[in-house]
C-alpha cells in the first residue's frame, strides 16, 4: 500500500537550507498573490518562481508529477468547462459546442494557475521534513497563545498523527491481509458490502489505536512530559540572512505581480 | 468444491462427534523459482530470491530463520495474499488459475503473526463464524465448524461461545484466533511465529494443540526463531536466510560454521545442545568417573 500524500525529498539544496517559517511565509505570500490579481503577466511571475525555486531545490521533476497527479482531474474539468461555458465569439463551432478565444484564454489561465499553486505547496512540502513544518507552523501560530490557544500542543498533536501514519497503513495493510486469509473481500458487490466488510479490519484497527495512544501517553508522562509547560527543542529553528534575503525577494516579486 | 462437501457431511453426520477436524484432505504444496520484491518508493527489495521447497500432504515443517529472512513473505505467497514477482505455487500439483486451485488455496489456513490482533466480534461464537460465513456454508454447516474448532483448542463453545473476545486472557485470544482459522477446514495450517509474547503456561497449552493438530494428519508450517519448540513440533526444518533457502529437510546438527542454524543467526536446540555438552563433559571426565559411570550403567 503506498501512500499519495506528497512526501519529503531529503537532499542538501538552498531550498532545503531555507528556515521552515520562511518557506512557509514565502509560499502564503505567493499563494495570497496569486490570487489576488489575475493577469497573465502576475502569473508569469509566480510561475517563474515556482519553477526557479524547484530547480534550486533539486527535487527530481517525477516526484513533483507525483504531486499533481491528485489534481489531474480537477485541472481537466476546469479547462474543459471553462473552454465550453465561457462567453464570447467562438473561433470553432461543432454541433452545439462553441470555443471561444476568450473561453480558452480563461480555461487556460484557470488551469495554469492551479498548477502554480500546487507547484508552490509541493515546494514547501518536498523539501521541508514534517516535523519542521509543524514546528513552524507552532512557531507562526504563538500569537495565538494570548488567546489561550494551545499551539504547542497542537502543534505536538500534528507531529504525532504524522508519525503514525505509516504504522497505521502498515497495520491496516495487515489486518486486511489477515482478514482476506480468513475468506474477506474487500473488492466484492455493491458499494455497502464493500463498507460492511470493512468492519473486521476497522475495528480492530481502533482497538490498537486506541491502546498505542494509551501507551504512548503513558511513556510521554514517565518521560516528564507536561501539557502547557514551556518546551525546548533538539533542533531550534535558526533563521538566517538567506532567510531575510529570500522574504525580501519574494516580497519584492509579489509587488511586481500586483502592479504589472 | 465436491472433496469438502463430502468432509463436511461425514462431519455432520455419522462421523465421531468434537472431532470434525479429523479426516481432511491434506493439502501438498511446492513452491518453484519464488521470488518477491517489497517496493520501498525509488528502491526495490528482494523479500524471496528463488525458493524451491516441496511440503508433502500432512508433513510438518519449521521454517526457521532469522527477523528479516522472508518467512512471513514466503506464508503469505503460499497462501495467495501476495502474487510472485517470478516462479509459482502449485497446490496439489495445480497452479493458479486451473481447475480446482481456487478451492483449494482457500483450505490454505494461516494464522498471522499476533493473531488476535484480528478479532473484531462481539462473542467468541460470532469471530470463529466469520471465515466459514464467508465460505457461504449453511447455518448447520457454520455451527458445527465452530463449535468443533472452539473445541479443537480448548475454548469449549458453551463457556466461551458467548464471551466478548477482548475479555479473554492474552493466551486465549490467541487460541480463539487459531480457531477462527482452524474453522475453515484447512488441509495445511500455516502458524506465523505463534508463540511469541506469550506467557509459558499459554505456550505450553498452544504446543499441545498444534501436536493435537498435527496428529490428526494436518500438515503444519511454522515460522518462528523459537528453535526448541520447532525441534518438538516439526519432522523437518527449511533454514531460510536473506530470502534464499540455505538448508531444507530433516533434522540434523553440524558444528559451528557447518550447521545452518549456528550460521544463520540461529541456535541449536535445548536438548542438542545439552546432549552434545554431556557428551562433551564425558569425553573430559577424569577416568574413575567414567569407572564409575559404567558400574552404574
């Protein structure tokens, strides 16, 4: 069983240099931008960082196809419905089907853009470890402490969820296994037989979840853990001039998209 | 489908009453060219490289080797949950897709590793139907299947039948799981290190039952490093290390480098090893010791 979430690309590039609240400032600023003026000439920008950044990052072109492959069907039902339901005079008639330039134009420019924004997302997400991202997004969220947000422990919750997911699918992977020994099928009849005979795998896969987080509860109060008591961290997050040099470009880009 | 239906019936009917276990056919099985791979994203990795093995009807063999070495892989390819990446399982001299195979890869029980890891029904009863329910046997056939398979290892049905498995001991659980399998008549049970974590008591009561099993001419695979227990289980031993078959047949003890359990990560069993220190001690012992050894004897 393989996971489809876009996962970490280990590797040593000025990308992965990069301190994860930059990364992650950086890309809410591309994200905002793009959305914020739509021009093909603001897109052309956005585009060139995503591609530049990605080129910077040395993460192999597969694995970012990998990445869009979840919105390939999003992207062709935006372009076809945009090229077919999109006013203007039509430049091709078949039948009942008029294309328009404009149709196209906008179907064009709807798709390309959702390919920057996931471009820009798997960015972020390939070249920054899990783990450093929720302690970014702990560190980008403590404002919200003065409204008595746990952040930290948020914070901690989403580390411990992410490390998790392997095991679980693992253990998902072998009770349905065990389950097919003992005559199950998970691919047989309608759409509600399919859900009940999930019942075998589903709940003992909740009676284990159940008893790890039980465990680990216990190992993390034996290892002193406290919920609210200020935490230090193995790896604290460093921020550099690189950091401040790359923050300033970006900015910079991103008023150059709104005004052109 | 013909063979079993007759079984079920003689259970049913005439046959010895508890003991509906007995008299199944025995599957024999082979394994030809074996070979796995587990995908781990970019890289791929040999699980099983080649294996030849021939399991005749009713033998009962240890396979034995170290973590990582490709028995659970090997049960699972035997079993049908895993296709081969190269070679072929023949059950009964039949490969899959032919006549008959289907049927009889099914009577293939495998009892995974932590087995009662798998229990997910609200009585005892309900968990060991499961797999004969999903044979599509008829309420009478499922009924005496399982009360025969609680029976077969010592859960009887009108003590057990109505309790919740979680409320089992640790022990139990894992004979309740056996038995989940053990309903579905299998012609060759496949046990995946089934003595792990479990106390001496409930190893001792588990051993019991695969030697109860094994006597009524089922064939047995276990899988495990406990080498003493497979030594007192099983007729022959497969030594399998990093996916390849290093050593296969009947029992038989090398020293050092020469035996494939000492070099394979492996130990030799309690009784060898105790037999060849004895050995060893006499061999040394001052000689009015051995005098005295021989008036005695």
């Amino acid at each position: 069983m393989r996971m489809a979430i876009a996962q970490y690309y280990p590797r040593a590039s000025p990308i992965h240099r990069l301190d994860p609240r930059c990364k992650v400032v950086a890309v809410a600023a591309l994200v905002v931008g793009l959305f914020l003026r739509s021009s093909f000439a603001a897109l052309a920008v956005y585009g060139l960082v995503a591609v530049a950044g990605l080129l910077l990052s040395g993460v192999p072109l597969g694995w970012v196809a990998r990445g869009l492959r979840p919105v390939v069907w999003l992207l062709v039902l935006t372009f076809v419905v945009q090229l077919l339901f999109a006013p203007g005079p039509a430049f091709y008639t078949l039948g009942p089907l008029h294309l328009s330039l404009r149709g196209l134009a906008i179907a064009g420019y709807l798709s390309l853009r959702l390919v920057v924004l996931v471009v820009a997302s798997l960015l972020l997400t390939l070249t920054t470890p899990p783990i450093a991202l929720t302690d970014a997004l702990a560190w980008l969220s403590r404002p919200l402490r003065r409204l008595r947000v746990p952040t930290e422990e948020l914070a901690l919750m989403v580390t411990i969820a992410l490390r998790f997911i392997p095991t679980l699918m693992q253990e998902i992977d072998t009770i349905m296994k065990a389950q097919r020994a003992r005559g199950a099928s998970f691919t047989r009849g309608g759409p509600l037989r399919r859900a009940r005979a999930l019942v075998p795998v589903l709940v003992p896969l909740f009676i284990l979840s159940f008893r790890r987080a039980d465990e680990l509860a216990l190992a993390m109060e034996a290892r002193c853990y406290l919920p609210g008591a200020p935490r230090t961290r193995l790896h604290p997050l460093h921020a550099h001039r690189r950091d401040a040099v790359v923050l300033v470009l970006v900015a910079a880009l991103v008023v150059l998209a709104e005004l052109i | 489908m013909s063979g079993d239906a007759a079984n079920g019936h003689a259970a049913g009917g005439g046959g010895p009453a508890g003991e509906g276990l007995e008299g199944q056919h025995a599957l024999g099985v082979r394994c030809e060219g074996l070979s796995f791979w587990y995908d781990e994203g970019a890289t791929r990795i040999a699980a099983l490289r080649g294996v030849d093995l021939t399991l005749a009807p009713g033998a009962s063999v240890a396979l034995l080797g170290p973590t990582g070495s490709g028995k659970s892989t090997l049960l699972q390819l035997l079993r049908g949950l895993l296709a081969p990446d190269e070679g072929r399982v023949l059950i009964d001299g039949l490969a899959a897709g032919e006549d008959g195979y289907e049927e009889r890869e099914r009577r293939i029980g495998l009892v995974f590793q932590m087995p009662e890891m798998q229990l997910f029904a609200a009585t005892c009863r309900d968990d060991v139907a499961f797999g004969p329910r999903q044979l599509g046997w008829s309420a009478a056939e499922v009924d005496d299947a399982v009360t025969s398979a609680l029976a077969a290892v010592g859960l009887p049905a009108d003590r057990f039948g109505a309790r919740h498995p979680y409320s089992l001991s640790g022990g139990e659980q894992r004979r309740l799981a056996l038995a989940g399998v053990l309903a579905m008549r299998p012609g060759l049970l496949l046990l995946d290190e089934p003595f792990v974590s479990l106390d001496p008591a409930s190893r001792r009561d588990l051993e019991a039952i695969l030697r109860g099993l094994r006597a009524t001419g089922m064939g047995l695979v276990l899988a495990t490093h406990d080498v003493d227990r497979a030594y007192g289980l099983c007729d022959a031993r497969v030594v399998l290390d990093e996916g390849v078959v290093v050593d296969a047949g009947p029992w038989r003890f090398g020293a050092g480098g020469e035996d494939a359990l000492l070099s394979h990560r492996l130990k030799l069993p309690f009784v060898v090893e105790l037999w060849r220190r004895l050995g060893r001690a006499a061999a040394e012992a001052p000689p009015e010791l051995a005098a005295a050894a021989e008036a005695l004897a």
